[in-house]
C-alpha cells in the first residue's frame, strides 16, 4: 500500500469516529462537518480507486 493510500484510509477512519463521537455527544453541527469531510474522503478514495469498507455512520 502506496502512503497516499494509507494517509487517506487513515484520514476515512479518523473522521468516521470524529462523527461517531459528535453523533453520540449531540453535536449537530460537528456531525454535519464531519459527514461533508467524510463524503469528500470518500469521493477521493473513489477516483483514485480506493476500495473503502462501508460502516454505518
């Protein structure tokens, strides 16, 4: 796995738990933030073929 793939599985798998804990702790603007970082992520990793294991955030 190249850095750039890491860096950005390890960037998904941050913001994944950053919107787990504003989820749980109610913070709705932290989790709005959050879910537009993680599609961004997510977006990336697409074009750059990327595979992401999907959890239920």
């Amino acid at each position: 796995m190249d850095a750039f793939t890491a860096g950005l599985l390890q960037r998904i798998k941050t913001t994944e738990s950053d919107l787990t804990r504003a989820l749980e702790t109610g913070d709705d603007f932290l989790a709005d933030v959050e879910q537009g970082e993680l599609d961004d992520l997510r977006r990336l990793a697409a074009e750059h073929g990327v595979e992401v294991g999907v959890t239920a955030v």
